[in-house]
C-alpha cells in the first residue's frame, strides 16, 4: 500500500529512474522484450524530449506566435523546463480546494506558512493565532495533517510519525508507544525484551518496527527546490477530427514482467537451500508488488485524465478562458477514490494540450459567482486569462488601470475586487499600469 501510494506521485522521468533501480537490486524483474521501450532507451529523457519537439510547430509550446522558428523553439525550452513545487505550495493548493470557511483558510494559511521544509511549524501555532482563531484551530490543524503528504503541522519526528500512525488503519497495536517510547530499543535491536515488557511475541515487536519504517519522520523530504528538468507529459488531450483524443503516456514506461528461470529456482526444493528460497519467494513478492503499483498508477491516471476531458471539456476544445471551477472532490467521486488519490496522481505530472503544456493542478480551480443572467461560475485561472486578454487587446491611449480592468470584468458578470484584479495580475507577471508599455 505505503509503494502505490508513493508511485502514484511519481512522473515519467521519475518512475523510469525508480524502475531503473528496482531492476538493478531485484533478480526476479526483466523487462518484457516484447514491448518496444527498453532499458537503454530510458537512460537519457531530457534528451530525448529535446529531440521529440525538435521541430515542432505546436503553438502551445511558445508563449505567442512567432514567424522566427529559432525564437519559436526558445520559447518552447523555456516554457518546458519543470520546476520544484515547494512543500508550501502543495499543501496551500490543497487547502484552497477544500471546502472550508473564510476563517478556516485564513488560519490554514498562516499554519502552513509557518511550517519548515520537513513539515515543522517553526514556531508554535499558539504564538501567531488571532484570537478568533482559538476555537478553530484543533480542526484546521486535522484537516492540514490529512493532506498529501501526510504528517505536517507537527513539532518534530515523533509527533510526525504519531500523526501519520493514527491516520493509518493497519496501524499495528502499541505502534504509538512504540514511536514515542522505544524508538531506541527498536534501534539496539532488543526486541525480545520489548516482547516481554508488553506481553507480546517477538514476531509482533518485528511487524511493529516494520510499520514503523514505512512512515516517514520528515514528510516534507520529497519536495524541495530541485534542478529543473524537461517536462515528459504524462498525458495528451487534444483535439482531432473535431473529436477530444486522450493519450496516457505508458508506452513510455518498460513492461515488466517475472524471470521464469529465477521464478524456476525457487521451485527446485532438492537444489535450493531454504534460505536462498525464502530470499527468491521475498523477490517476487517484491517485484509483483512494483508491477502491480505500476499498473494501479497508470490505470488511475487515465481515469483521472478521461475525468478531466468530461469536466474541462470547453477548455480542451476552446482554451484557458473556457476553464470552469473544478475540485479534487469532483475528480474523486468521479472515479469513486479517495481526494488524496487525486492530490497523489495530480503531483508534478503534466497534460500536453493544443493551448500548451499544463501541470494537472492547473485544472483544479476556485470558482468565482457571476452576476450574469446566465449565473454562470468563472474559474479563478479562467478569470486570469481574461485580465491577460484585456490588458494584450487593449488599444485605449491610456494604459489599463486596475479598477478599470474590475469594471470591465463587472460588465461581463465578473464581480472582483481592484486589489484582487491587482493579485492575479501579478501572478501573470504583468507589471502595473505605471510600469507596463501597454
């Protein structure tokens, strides 16, 4: 369970590295030679990629059209290159997704604000609460803690890894005081005397202390700010012959399959000694287990990405202004998982479409009322979009002001504010009216 859950995160270019070691330091996994994908043919993916799009004339690979093909595939460079989302970042989009009140986002903020790169709070909460914040924090803080990754919001390790035991339903009994009390025995490696000290059998001491290294005491450890990288989308939604085309990207991935010689081994009794048996059977466990994960990852993708074109069908068809407001919990009834599943699946992956490469997070949007007679909800990126067109299409002698742009979206049946027209301004990197040429 712990190896599925933490493959569903993983993109191309990382799960083909995981496969890479798992086939180094497992006998009893080949690659199937059958399928096209070898080994070798995943070593180098950036170069690869660069090859792939070498040539392309994709108007979503450059940020506005071009008629010089060197500027053009720039730009494409440019605009594939992924970069780390921080810890921060993934929880606060979670949070935004949820549904929560006012006061409970404000104060979600500031909590994860708060905390360091492992998931620790830097301070602790009760020094930055407001006071109408008292009564609400023991929620806000449960809601945070269940969000990918999971055992956030803690003061250090041990709470960490209470936090994650208490959210586990195969938690083995005595797990907690095992975590909070005998962390250093487990280490020394005296678990008969752990046994006898809570009436149990040493095998159970073994399951307890290997629950305890599936669980991790600094969550926060797989995000970071790491060299970026060349995106390999994960899937392809375009569309062709006035029809909307989904392609999952698992031809990408080797098919593994069992060694029947290894597999063979393990069946010779007379010739194989019982430990060399045992280590065989663990090995296809081990490796039945990996292509099993594989298989649950790229069958959850693709129902996540058929989702996706149901829900964003506008999008896909028309572009980024046609998005409408969408949360991990219609993609998760959708496709009857848990919201987490979807956070998981939705983590650094990508989506090639005919307006451009996005981040499958790009999708998950707030929803903005309209005061339209049609009643009509915006997404808050769709909402962007719109700012962006206003202030490109605009040929007025004076520049565009920012309560200028909120009365023109009011005409449209968008009701915002100047400052937060000010906010998505910024995130679209456009300088003020002050600043900008236009």
């Amino acid at each position: 369970m712990y190896q599925s859950m933490e493959l569903l995160a993983l993109p191309i270019t990382d799960l083909q590295a995981r496969i890479r070691d798992e086939i180094e330091k497992n006998p009893a996994l080949e690659i199937n030679s059958d399928k096209s994908v070898s080994l070798q043919a995943i070593e180098r993916p950036s170069s690869r990629v660069r090859d792939a799009f070498e040539n392309t004339s994709d108007p979503g690979f450059i940020s506005r059209a071009s008629s010089d093909q060197s500027d053009a595939k720039q730009q494409f460079l440019e605009g594939a290159l992924a970069r780390g989302e921080s810890l921060q970042d993934h929880l606060l989009w979670q949070l935004h997704m949820s549904p929560v009140t006012p006061e409970q986002q404000e104060l979600g903020e500031m909590l994860i604000s708060n905390i360091d790169d492992n998931g620790f709070f830097r301070q602790p909460p009760q020094d930055i609460l407001l006071d109408h914040h008292q009564q609400i924090l023991d929620d806000v803080l449960a809601l945070i803690r269940e969000f990918d990754p999971p055992g956030v919001c803690a003061e250090g390790p041990i709470e960490s890894l209470v936090i994650q035991t208490r959210m586990r339903g195969d938690a083995p009994e005595h797990g907690e005081a095992f975590i909070t009390r005998e962390l250093d025995e487990l280490r020394k490696g005296r678990f008969d005397q752990l046994a006898r000290d809570y009436g149990i059998t040493r095998d159970d001491v073994e399951d307890i202390f290997a629950f305890i290294k599936t669980l991790n005491p600094y969550p926060g450890s797989s995000f970071g700010s790491a060299s970026p990288d060349y995106i390999v989308p994960d899937i392809t939604i375009r569309k062709r012959d006035k029809q909307l085309r989904l392609y999952i990207h698992d031809d990408q991935i080797p098919e593994l399959k069992i060694d029947a010689e290894f597999q063979q081994m393990g069946q010779e009794e007379d010739h194989v000694s019982r430990e060399a048996r045992r280590y065989i059977q663990q090995s296809i466990r081990d490796a039945n287990w990996l292509i099993s994960s594989i298989e649950m990852r790229n069958n959850t993708l693709r129902k996540v990405g058929a989702a996706l074109m149901k829900y964003q069908y506008e999008f896909f068809l028309k572009g980024p202004k046609f998005l409408h407001p969408m949360t991990l919990r219609h993609i998760a009834e959708e496709i009857s998982v848990h919201e987490t599943t979807v956070s998981r699946i939705s983590q650094a992956k990508f989506i090639q479409t005919d307006w451009g490469i996005f981040p499958i997070k790009y999708f998950f949007s707030s929803a903005i009322s309209s005061t339209s007679k049609e009643g009509i909800d915006y997404a808050k990126n769709s909402v962007k979009e719109i700012i962006r067109e206003l202030i490109e299409e605009y040929t007025g002698s004076k520049r565009l002001s920012d309560q200028k742009i909120s009365d023109m979206l009011a005409q449209q049946g968008i009701k915002i504010a100047r400052r937060t027209v000010a906010k998505y301004r910024r995130e679209l990197n456009i300088e003020s009216s002050f600043e900008r040429s236009i």
